[in-house]
C-alpha cells in the first residue's frame, strides 16, 4: 500500500517505546501550578493546535524516553516511527551575570520571597513580583524558544517537541525551581546567598592537632537509639524523583535499604567494643 494519499504523507505510526516517560495528567489540559500553567499557555496560545494535540498523545503515551532540564535548554530523546529515538533541544535563554545578579538583589529584598523559594515554592504572586522587576522568569512570548528535532517533519512544533514541551509543564508542576535552573541560575546559590549572615571574624585553629580533633570515644547511649521519628529523612528531603515513572514511587523502592542502613548503624551504635572495631577498620588501622 502506498506511503502516499492526495499527494501528502500518510500519518506514521510511533515505534513502542520501552521505560518512556508517560504523562501524569491522562486527561484534559496540562499545566496544575503557576509554573506549569503559565509555561502551558505560552506553549499553547488560545488553545492548543493539532499538532500540540499528537504530542500530548507521545506524551501520554510514553515516547519520551528521557529529558534533562540544563542552564539554557532541554534536551530529550523522543522514540517515533523509525528506529533510531529523534533528539529534541529547547533553547531557553538564559539570564546574563549581570541578570543573576539582578535577581538575587530581589530576592534579597524580598523576606516573603525568600521563604517561598527556599520551601521550593513559585506562587504566581512570585511570579509576578520577578516580572514587575523586568526579570521574569518564563519567556515573554513563545518567540524566545529554539525548537529542534531530527526527524524529518517540518512543523514548528513538530509532535515530538511538543511532547516533550508537555512533560516539562508536568516538571515544573512538580519542581518549579525548574524555571531557575531553565535561566541558568543555581537554586542553591541564589538562595545562599540572599540569606547569607553577616562575615564573622575568623578563630585560629589549635597549633596541636590532638587538641583539634581530640581523642576518640564511643557514641554515647541515650534516646537516640530509639526508633527514628523519620524512616528515610533524605528522601523526604529530596522528594519525589524528576521524571521517575515507575510502578511504584521511588522512595518506596529504596525505604527498605534505608532502614536496613539504620538498623544496621543502630546496631554498632549499641555496641562500643564493634564500634571502635569499625572505627578502626575505616581508619586502616590494624
């Protein structure tokens, strides 16, 4: 049967791609918090096309196998119709040094800021504040993305750029600190240093190196030998994983090696003679 119908290609189906990234939102539009939403409708203008339509199919379908958010662009590789996935880039510009440092001033001037990017938070009113400062921190229009893809399609977007497009929305849903990372600025860094002390004067280290580091006793007993009011703490830190589609919530997955951690330490913790046992095995003390 021919390839071809009216003169144009007949649609090609998508190879099934094995472990891709399937979208969250099975139904509906995209986009649940101020980031996503707003970087939804700077993707869709009044309303998505019919080619942003087929990539929340590839979105929801899992043809995305993987996507890096990096200072300045999104790269992803996104499995079509032939056998080799197609790579996809999405050009963000990204803030000059002298923007950066325009952007930590307001966030320096702003406590209430402060504390709702240090939570992970980007509320619209965030949003907006950065912007009435002329530092916003999505695109002014879909003008200022590069859009790039290997496969042969001409369409700007074309379905697979499109897809990934959609799975970013779903990102920064999850993680809107995304955006800062899009305009190249450390989340960590900005953060560090809009809430650095004051400099303190410096105290001289101890001449005598036992006197600096002491000299080593067992852990003591106590309460802290108890059970752990949280299970994983570093997990519930770091939170859920970017992009991370398994069956199962990732933190579940690796709870149990966790605990088993905990228990163990707990164990030589209870008992100094195989504490200073392992001390002295990680020292290579024979």
């Amino acid at each position: 049967m021919s390839d071809w119908d009216g003169g144009w290609p007949a649609p090609s189906r998508p190879r099934p791609a094995k472990g891709g990234i399937k979208a969250r939102t099975k139904r509906g539009g995209f986009g649940a918090t101020p980031a996503g939403a707003r970087w939804v409708a700077l993707l869709e203008g009044g309303g998505p096309d019919s080619r942003m339509q087929r990539g929340r199919r590839y979105a929801r379908s899992g043809q995305v196998l993987d996507i890096a958010l990096t200072p300045g662009a999104v790269r992803a590789r996104v499995q079509g119709s032939r056998p080799s996935p197609y790579r996809v880039e999405i050009r963000v510009p990204a803030f000059t040094p002298a923007k950066q440092a325009a952007v930590r001033e307001v966030v320096d001037r702003e406590p209430a800021l402060l504390v709702e990017l240090a939570a992970g938070r980007v509320s619209e009113e965030c949003l907006a504040a950065l912007e009435a400062a002329g530092h916003g921190l999505l695109p002014a229009s879909r003008r200022e993305l590069s859009l790039s893809c290997s496969c042969p399609d001409w369409g700007d977007p074309c379905k697979h750029e499109a897809a990934v497009l959609y799975l970013v929305a779903e990102e920064l849903d999850r993680d809107p600190m995304g955006l800062l990372v899009l305009r190249g600025l450390d989340p960590q860094a900005l953060l560090a240093v809009a809430a650095a002390p004051e400099p303190t004067r410096a105290v001289p280290l101890e001449l005598d190196p036992a006197g600096y580091w002491g000299r080593w006793d067992p852990l003591p007993g106590g309460d802290f030998l108890g059970e752990p009011r949280l299970a994983a703490p570093v997990l519930e830190r770091l939170g859920p994983f970017p992009f991370w589609r398994g069956a199962e919530p990732l933190r579940d997955l690796l709870l149990p090696v966790y605990r088993a951690a905990a228990l163990a330490l707990q164990a030589r913790a209870a008992d100094p003679e195989e504490e200073r046992a392992a001390d002295a095995e990680a020292r290579g003390i024979k």
